[in-house]
C-alpha cells in the first residue's frame, strides 16, 4: 500500500497539508494573542470609566472590577495626567512590558511563540490604545496563565481542525489520484503484460483512450512501439520461411549448376575464339552462383558465415565486375570507368566483396537502364569504381550518373524488403551488401544522391582490433 503510487501520494498529501496549516497557524495564534490582550485592554478601560462615574467604590467593587476585567492594576493617561484608576497587589515582579500600539508581525509572532513555550505564570504590563479615544494610554499588568491557557486550548482546536481537513483532503486526493491516474497507468501495465504474452497478436495492441494528455502520449508512444514491433516480428517470421524456402532451392539449384559445369567443358574444345573468351568468365560465374548455393543456409539463418580475410587485388575483382556488369547491359550506352591504383591490396574476402561491389554497380547499371525506358532509347549513363586509402582504412566508391534514389529508398536504406530502388525490388540487395560490409568490420554509406546521380563508399579499416570489435 505505501510503496504504490496513490499511498505515496496519500502521505505526501498529508504531510504537505499539514506543512501548510501550520504556516496558517503561527500568525493566527499571534493574532489571537493580539485579540486577548486588546480585550483584557478594552474591559479594563470600562471598569476604569466605571470607576470615574462613581463617586466612591470600595475595595471590594473595586476588586470584583479587576477580576473581571482580567487584571491586576490599570492605569488611565487622560490630558496628559497619567493615573492609577484600579490596583491591586502585584505577585511579582513585572517581567515583560509590552506595546501593542505599533507592534509588528514580527515582533507579535515573536512575543506569541514565546509565550507558548514558557510555562511561568508571569507578570506583564500591557500597553495600548483606549477605545473611541477615550484617552492618550491605557495600560494594565497581568498574569500570563490564563492568556497561555486560553492560547494552548486555541492552538489545540485549530491543529485538530487542521488535521481533519488534511485527511480528508488527503483522501479526496487520494480517491482523484487513483481515478484519473493510477487506474488508467494500470491499464497501460495490463496492457503491456498482455501484449507480451502474444506480440505477434495485433488485437493486443493498445488503443489510446486516456484524458489525461500525458497519459495519452505515453499510451500513443506505446501503440507505435507495438505496432512497430508487431510488423518486425512478422517480417522475421517471413524471412525465416523465405530462409527455409530458399534453401531448399538452392539445393536443387546447386545440383543444376553443378550439371552446367560439365557442359562447359566441351565448350572449352570449340574453335570459336569469341565462344574461348567467354568460357572461363562462364566458368567464374557458374563457380560463384555453386558457392552462393553453398551458403544459402546460413544466409536463411539471417546470419553470413563470418570472412575470410586475405590479401587481395582490388583491381582483379572489380574487373570481373565489370565485365559481368557490361555483359548484362547489352545495347545500353552505359560506360564503365574504373580509377584503381596498380597494386591497390584490401584484406578482404574476395567472394564477399565481390557480391557487395556486384550489388552497387548492378543497381547503378539498372537506374541508368530504367531512366531510358519509355523515351526510346535503352539508357545511357556511366558507372565509376575507384579506391583510396589512408591510415586507418581502405575506401572503394561507387558512383553513377543516374536519376538518384527515390525518397522512399534513401529513408529505408539498408533495410530487407523496404529499401528498394526500382520498382518490383525487394530492396535484400543494399541489406545484403551492408551486412557484408559490416562483417568486415566497415560500413556501407551512402555519400550523395539526387538529380546528378549516386555515391555510395565501401570502408575497411585496416586495423586488426576494428575487425576483431566488429565480429563481437
């Protein structure tokens, strides 16, 4: 109870209210002090006009006046004449004498919190204003007991009503806390649980229903988080089935290619100079389409077989790129230009770089291919590869002169099935080629893309301790 959010703010409630009658009620006891003292003031100003409209009191009338009024002596200054109207014996000393004519808050207050704590039955003078200006100065002595008394049983009836309002308003706040508060946070508790019982169930998500609008915001952040994870979830579940799928093709597709690979051995006798020239590009591509076939099933298992990291020519896979690349683009006018420093060595893995640099040049090839389609001629363009280095890494760009990417591609870029540049494209190319990357250690990034084409750049570091970070 005390550890849950209303109970925590029943207390405080509590305490805060109380806090706040007891500022009430200093300057109130003060105040009271202040009203006790004018009254013993005012009752001894009529005992004292009594006393002038008689001609003769006794002493016993004249002690019944004092008793009533409330005091030992009064002393009356009326037209600069100060005089003793009423007397008695004084118990004691006077210890305190003081002048309520100009007092104030401070001083009231002070004198008040002093009483309180001060349990002596004390003699005080008193010193004041007659009623209706009848005089210059009235001024009375006094014991403290009845005044402390009078004080204690007036503070006591103000702290108890103090504490009934405090409670009660406490409890009203208490009841208002869990209404519009605690009960709708329980329902975004409730619906949290039951959501992560099933995520992949849609009617569990949340519906936003709250009044209150920080709670509406939360509830709405909520529905977005779910709605988001509910759609990644079902994505996976599709990817693992697509993954189990592909493999199975695979493994009859890898059967196929191995068959092909036969039959290019009798192409190898043929007299055909340009059908010599091609079989061994035709051998490369059948030997790479097998070793892709190979490692579908770890593909499928959203994961790629970690690289194997050799010394290699840029120059050498980049070529067989672009030879595979300009094949593919038949009749187009696309050009290929490939700036690589003679002897430029990465430590890579050949095949994995391979099909990151296929996947950047096929795209490019296919965004100059689609702008020419519609206006009568097969697209034009021209597709750059160049590499540098520097001390910490091995950098390859990829740039065209195509339309640039669409919105859609540049938001979701990197990401299976939402990234994709042409239409009809499941958008796996650019996820493949990032996750390659990154098995490397590197990064894919996209340097530019608008009106006058696209840059992407493929990073490497050099250093052994970036790679060995990256693969945990």
């Amino acid at each position: 109870m005390l550890n849950s959010l209303s109970g925590r703010f029943l207390i405080l409630t509590t305490v805060f209210v109380m806090l706040a009658e007891i500022l009430i009620f200093v300057p109130s006891i003060a105040r009271f002090r202040e009203d006790f003292l004018l009254s013993r003031l005012e009752r001894a100003q009529i005992a004292s006009l009594t006393l002038l409209s008689a001609d003769m009191v006794d002493e016993k009338v004249e002690a019944e006046l004092l008793a009533n009024a409330g005091v030992l002596n009064v002393v009356l200054r009326r037209d600069e004449l100060r005089q003793l109207m009423l007397s008695s014996p004084v118990p004691a000393p006077i210890s305190a004498t003081y002048d309520l004519r100009n007092a104030s808050a401070y001083v009231l207050i002070k004198d008040a919190m002093r009483r309180l704590v001060r349990p002596s039955n004390d003699v005080i003078r008193v010193i004041g204003d007659p009623v209706k200006e009848a005089g210059l100065l009235i001024e009375v002595t006094m014991e403290t007991k009845a005044l402390r008394d009078a004080m204690i049983d007036y503070g006591v009836r103000i702290l108890v009503l103090s504490a009934v309002i405090s409670i009660f308003t406490a409890i009203l706040l208490f009841l208002a806390v869990r209404r519009f508060l605690v009960t709708p946070i329980r329902g975004v508790v409730d619906h949290m649980q039951a959501y992560a019982a099933a995520p992949e169930d849609a009617r569990r998500i949340i519906k936003p229903s709250a009044g209150v609008t920080e709670l509406r915001e939360a509830e709405e952040a909520l529905q977005s988080m779910q709605t988001q994870l509910t759609g990644a979830l079902r994505q996976k579940e599709r990817l693992a089935q697509l993954g189990g799928a592909v493999a199975k093709v695979s493994h009859d597709l890898r059967n196929i290619l191995t068959t092909a690979q036969l039959f290019t051995d009798t192409l190898e006798r043929s007299d055909d100079p340009r059908v010599k020239r091609s079989v061994p590009k035709l051998m490369n591509s059948i030997q790479r389409a097998v070793h892709l076939c190979e490692s579908t099933l770890a593909f499928g298992k959203a994961e790629e077989p970690p690289p194997a990291l050799d010394r290699i020519l840029l120059a050498d896979i980049v070529g067989d790129v672009v030879d595979n690349e300009r094949l593919a683009a038949g009749d187009a006018e696309i050009s290929f230009r490939e700036d690589i420093p003679v002897g430029f060595v990465v430590r890579c893995d050949s095949e994995q770089i391979y099909r990151v640099l296929s996947n950047l040049v096929r795209n490019a090839r296919q965004a100059l291919t689609s702008r020419g389609k519609g206006g009568g001629d097969t697209g034009s363009g021209e597709i750059g590869i160049a590499a540098y280095d520097d001390e910490d890494c091995w950098s390859i760009h990829v740039r065209d002169t195509g339309p640039g990417l669409p919105p859609k591609a540049r938001e979701h870029l990197f990401k299976p099935f939402q990234g994709g540049i042409r239409k009809g494209g499941t958008g796996l190319g650019l996820a493949i080629a990032a996750e390659l990357v990154r098995g490397h250690g590197g990064r894919l990034d996209l340097i530019r893309s608008d009106e006058t084409g696209t840059e992407f750049a493929i990073r490497l570091p050099k250093s052994d301790i970036r790679l060995s970070n990256a693969a945990e």
